[in-house]
C-alpha cells in the first residue's frame, strides 16, 4: 500500500529574456537570459559584452530595448507516494518500484490483483 500519497500537479515555470531589437529591424537583435532582477543568468565574459554591446546601441539608436520578456512553460508532475519498501515513487500510470510492487496512477497496489487473477494454476494442463 502506498502511503503519504501527493496528487499530480501541474508546475509553471517562468523564463525571461532581456531583448533588444534593431531600430531598422525589429524581427532581428539579441536576447539575454536573466533572473527576476533582471541581472545575466549565465554572465561568461562573451555574453556580457555582447549586453553591453546592446546597451551601447540603444544609446546611440541602432537598436531599441525591448526591456524583459516573460516565457511560460508549464510540466506536469505525476503523483507520488510512499512504497511499503519506503522509496518514493512516482505514479505515472501503472509503475513498479524496484523492490517489485506495482501500482495504479492512484496508488492501489496490483500485485495481489495479478497473481489472483494470473494465478500458475490457469496455465497449467
Ligand atoms: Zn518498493
């Protein structure tokens, strides 16, 4: 029997990007992957100076800031429970854990079911 059963949910995750378009061109320019502050995710030395390359043409006028663009993705994370065994699993769809229990998406465990029902002696002669 599983215990300390969690219901599937549905996560969102939020990813922004700084963009900055050409003026003559807004189809065209860079984005920058950047947190909630607006501060570089990955700063390396290449990415800051193309950020600052950027920000030098929007002071001159090549290009037009865009300011911060917010992409939503959203994951679904299947149930999970606790097996008799103590491993936590996820229950996506029919799941065995590794001691060799098996369970539905809502945590009912089928073994017993199986061996009732498939029992050797069916098979045999
Ligand atoms: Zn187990």
């Amino acid at each position: 029997m599983i215990t300390n059963y969690q219901n599937a949910t549905t996560e969102i995750e939020e990813i922004r990007h700084r963009v900055f378009v050409y003026a003559s061109d807004e189809n065209a320019g860079y984005s920058f992957e950047v947190d909630a502050n607006g501060d570089l995710l990955k700063p390396t030395a290449l990415i800051r100076e193309n950020f600052a390359k950027c920000e030098a043409a929007v002071a001159n006028g090549e290009m037009l800031d865009h300011g911060i663009e917010i992409y939503r993705n959203s994951y679904r994370i299947p149930a999970s429970g606790s097996c008799e065994c103590g491993e936590r699993i996820y229950l996506n769809g029919d799941t065995e854990c590794a001691c060799g229990r098996k369970y539905n998406v809502f945590g009912q465990e089928l073994r017993s079911f199986r061996d009732d029902y498939y029992g050797d002696d069916i098979f045999d002669d």
